[in-house]
C-alpha cells in the first residue's frame, strides 16, 4: 500500500472524510477547515493513496485538543483502518509511520485515547495492548488514556481534572463536540431538530479554539452526550439513535 500525506497545498483535491464520497457534502467541507487550521500546530493528516476507511491522524500534544496533560508526546486523533483495508497489516503501517515521526522528533512517546473494552469511535483496546500501548490515566467515565513511552521512566500523560471528573452543570441533553469528526456538521443539527420537535432540552455546544477543547468537562472532546449532568456516550447520533435514547 501507498500512503500520502495530506497537506494545505494538497487538502482541496484529497479525499479525506471516512465513508462520505462526495467532496462537496457539508461535512466534507467542515472536516477540511478544521484540519486546514489545525497543520499550522503540527497536525499530521497520512492516508492510503487509495479512497476509504485508512487514515492516522496525530498533533503534538500539546495542541491536541483534548484535555490532557502530555508535553512533548505525540497524541493520536484517529487511526482508522476497514471495511476492505482490515487484515493487511495497513494500522501496523500508519502507526509506524506515527512512531518514526515521533522518535524524529525527539518525542517522549505517544498516546491515545480509548477505554477497557472496544468503545464506538474509540481506538481498540486490543491492538493497542498488542502495540505494547498501556493506560496510563483513567476518568470516571472508563474512559482510558493509554500511552507508549519511548522510555521506561518517561511521565506518564494523564487528563487534567475536568476531565477526569466529567461532569457538567447544564440539565437536560448536552453534546460537547468539535468539527474534527466531519458527521457533527451534518448531524449535529438534525439532533437540534428532532429535540425541538419532540420538546426535549437540548443544548449543543460547539467547541471551536484548541482552548476550550483543552479545559472541556470531558476527555472525548469530538463528541461527548451528557444528561442532567452526567456523561452518557460518545457514540454519533442521527435521528434514529437519538430518538431511542429519549426513549421514543
């Protein structure tokens, strides 16, 4: 396989966005401004050459934006490999890319988000293990910061206390969520819709500067669905789904 990175000079004409085909679709659009903004912090966008699910995306993280605490590691936003990729060895591939890149940079490791068992959204706890990845930092939510040191005695990346103590004060439905994952353009508005027609508190909150995603209640930042308070999933909703969890 082949893999290419994404770049400013090279954004507009690469397809980028996991299953959505049309690179005019809204949320193709919302995907390509974020990650226009975000190459200026040392984002990494390397994808196959070939269109579909096989991508890595990694910042520094300390520009990540999750709310964590990591100087001078490498944080992995999404490494996503299926549908006809699975099985050929293509996430062994990305990482290692991800890995070189780091040691070049003099980085102390990497580190990544996920959680005990497989999470929607989330890296594979499994293949992480089998990388030799480990958590290092847990919120109450069982959501995990897992890490790879390039060291033995490196420090260990942990959440700062918003989010290791999800929580927030707003009642009724709350979605936290950033245009990272290029669904929210689409989606997040219908949820809008659908909690409207139905009378249902709904309140979503766009997380726009690498700021406030760094301070978010919450340590999945692309999308975090909280109720009266307490944190529910971060599994993407459309209608159908949203509708089932207000129980129509």
């Amino acid at each position: 396989m082949d893999y290419i990175k994404v770049t400013k000079e090279n954004l507009e004409k690469e397809h980028i966005c996991c299953a959505i085909s049309n690179n005019n679709d809204v949320q193709v659009a919302s995907k390509k401004a974020w990650l226009a903004e975000r190459f200026g912090d040392g984002l990494v966008f390397l994808k196959s050459v070939e269109r579909g699910k096989c991508f890595i995306e990694y910042i520094p993280a300390e520009n990540a934006w999750v709310p964590i605490i990591a100087d001078n590691y490498i944080y992995i936003d999404c490494l996503w490999v299926s549908g006809s990729f699975k099985g050929h060895g293509y996430s062994n591939d990305l990482l290692d890319e991800c890995i070189k890149d780091a040691e070049k940079g003099k980085k102390l490791g990497l580190c990544v988000l996920s959680s005990a068992k497989k999470k929607p959204f989330l890296s594979d706890p499994s293949y992480l293990k089998h990388k030799n990845f480990s958590v290092c930092d847990e919120a109450d939510n069982g959501i995990q910061l897992w890490y790879l040191p390039f060291e033995k005695n490196a420090p260990k990346p942990q959440f700062k206390d918003c989010a290791k103590h999800p929580h927030t004060d707003r009642k009724g439905y709350v979605l936290y969520y950033t245009s990272q994952c290029p669904f929210n353009a689409k989606y997040v508005p219908v949820l809008e819709e659908v909690a409207k027609e139905k009378g249902v508190p709904f309140t979503a909150i766009h997380i726009k500067t690498k700021e406030e995603a760094q301070n978010a209640p919450t340590p999945i930042t692309t999308y975090a669905v909280f109720k009266d308070g307490e944190y529910i999933t971060n599994e993407q909703m459309n209608d159908k789904r949203f509708l089932k969890l207000i129980g129509e």
